[in-house]
C-alpha cells in the first residue's frame, strides 16, 4: 500500500483518486488554497463532488490546503491536478519535498520559459526544484483520452504515463492499473506532455465545424469539414512535436489522436471552437457565452501564441498559426482551402 497525496480538488485529480482507492492505497487529496471553500461544500454534501456527481471513495481523505505541508511527510507519490495556470505555484509548494520524490503531474500543456523555449511542465517543476536544491526527483507525466466523469465511474479509460526512465512508469503502472483503467508506458516526455496541450487549441479549430452549421441554420453535423480538419490537425501536431523535439509516433497514440478525438466530442475547448465557428470573435464568446468558463486552450493561445508565430510558417502550420493570429488580433476565423497543406 502506498501513501498518495493528490493537490488540487477538481474534476480529474478527483477523479484520479478513484482507481488509486481501488488499489486500496492510502490517498489524500489537498484543495489548494483557493478551494478551502469547495472542500466545505464536499464535506457538507456527504463528500459527493459537486461537478463529477459522484461520491469520493470512502477511504480518500479530504483536507483544505493548510494541511498540505504535514501530508508531505512520508508521501510515497505526490499527484499534481492543478490547472496550467497553478502548475508554477504547485511547484513553489513542493520546495520542502525531500530527494528522490515521485511525482506525478496530471496537468496538460507547455509554456514559454526565461529563456524563450518551449518547457514541458515536468521540466518546469523539475527546474524549479534544482534551483532550490532538490535532487533526484521522479517526475512522470499522464496523458490521453480521460474524461474525468468517465474515470470517476470506473468506465474503461487507456491513458498514457511518460517518463525518460520507463522503468518508474512501469511501476506506477503495476500499482495504479485496475480493470478499468490501463496505463501504458513511454519514455518520450515532451511528446506526451507537448501533446497533451497542443491538442487543446486543436479541439477548438475542429469544433469551429459545428457552429458553421448553426450560422448557416443547418442540421447536419458537418462532418465532411471536421473530418478534413482533425486530419490536417494531426499532420501539423506531428510537425510541431517533432520540432520541438518528440516523437511523431506520440502523436498518434493515446497522447494524441487519442486525446484530441475525446476533447473534439464535446468539453469546453470544443465549445468555444463552436462559438468562434458561429462567427463570433473569442473576446465576444468568451464574455457573453463562456464567462466563467476555463478554456486552456486558448489560454495556451495567449502563452505561445506568439511565440510559435515566430518560429513557424503559415505553410507549416496552417490551421494553428491563422486559428492563433485570429484569437490574438481578436477577429473572426474562416475556413478555406488555404488552411491545407
């Protein structure tokens, strides 16, 4: 039995506890310090999740983030479940953990680091770590298709863990599989984590093909057009990982063409892409439609955008860098024969 200790309290961390209480592992899960609220609500509602609809196992423990420092104590894996924008301030929280922790980030996406390069978030929290002189840590990431709904109901779920040494996320593989939720293992960290963000700006250029028909007050669901942009998006995602230094083949499995057919069936990404399909700007959707609303990946729009704008052509990268320069300048985004390579 091993200690497990989770940050963050959201759907999919939450979700996450699930197959590890199976396991009949000792887990904690740890609001962060903008959640003491939402715990209150867990508690006071028989600790059903207000968002997954369904109750936390029994033998997972809840507690408000002021815990988190005497958790640590112990800890066999630390899961990170925060959303992008806290992963930097989950890894100012992890600076007392001692050498040689295992950590698992659950936490999608890349960003832009000091020194202008694109940085996977293990790198990130690894980074951080070395400089304030902690050592020897095993930080694996987790990908793929999993609906966080889904996995809290224990249907069938196939994700993908990466880390450059296999062997760690063999192991956690042997102690987090159950029936329902299979794990497979890659050494290729960039390509795993890049993915996992990359399909989030995809999700929402594919999803664009449903609001064309409601502009155009049509009922069918325009395949036709989707079919042709997840294919194009599959061909630039393995241009751009493979440039940045993964691996194609990432691209098409479960990190992948995987996780971007699931955001493509519905989720917040796609949502938007159907707002913007409409022929609404994202500034327009986004407050009249989708205000409260995180959509990563048009967050990751405004990280990178223009970054990946100066560092690849329109010939390369099509479909990513109009679907960019049309969020950025805050104009509508069409769909044309331009838009295929």
């Amino acid at each position: 039995m091993a200690k497990i200790l989770i940050l963050g309290a959201g759907s999919m961390s939450t979700a996450f506890a699930v197959p590890c209480s199976d396991n009949n592992h000792q887990v904690s899960i740890v609001g962060t310090h903008l959640e003491d609220n939402f715990i209150d609500i867990i508690k006071s509602n028989k600790n059903i999740h207000p968002t997954l609809k369904s109750k936390i196992p029994n033998n997972v423990k809840l507690y408000k983030f002021d815990s988190f420092n005497s958790l640590l104590k112990d800890t066999d894996l630390i899961v990170l479940g925060v959303s992008s924008k806290g992963i930097h301030w989950a890894s100012e929280q992890l600076r007392k953990i001692k050498n040689n922790q295992q950590i698992l980030i659950l936490t999608k996406g890349l960003h832009v680091n000091k020194k202008n390069c694109y940085e996977v978030y293990p790198d990130t929290v690894k980074n951080f770590l070395f400089e304030k002189k902690v050592n020897n840590l095993k930080i694996s990431i987790a990908a793929g298709p999993c609906l966080a709904f889904d996995l809290s109901n224990r249907v069938f779920t196939n994700v993908i863990f990466a880390n450059k040494n296999i062997s760690v996320v063999q192991n956690l593989s042997k102690i987090l599989s159950t029936s329902y939720y299979r794990i497979k293992c890659s050494k290729d960290v960039t390509g795993v984590a890049a993915c996992g963000g990359i399909k989030n700006i995809y999700a929402m250029i594919i999803g664009t093909s449903m609001g064309i028909n409601l502009k155009n007050e049509k009922n069918n669901k325009n395949l036709n057009t989707a079919a042709a942009l997840f294919n194009q998006s599959i061909a630039e995602m393995c241009y751009f990982i493979k440039k940045i230094g993964g691996q194609e083949s990432t691209v098409m499995d479960l990190a992948g063409v995987g996780d971007l057919y699931v955001s493509c069936t519905g989720g917040r990404n796609s949502k938007m892409g159907k707002l913007i399909g409409m022929g609404l700007t994202y500034k327009n959707a986004k407050k009249n439609k989708m205000p409260k609303d995180t959509v990563e990946g048009a967050d990751l729009i405004f990280d990178i955008g223009n970054k990946i704008i100066k560092d690849f052509t329109i010939k390369e990268l099509p479909l990513m860098i109009s679907f960019i320069k049309a969020l950025i300048n805050n104009t509508k985004f069409k769909i044309d024969k331009k838009l295929f390579s």
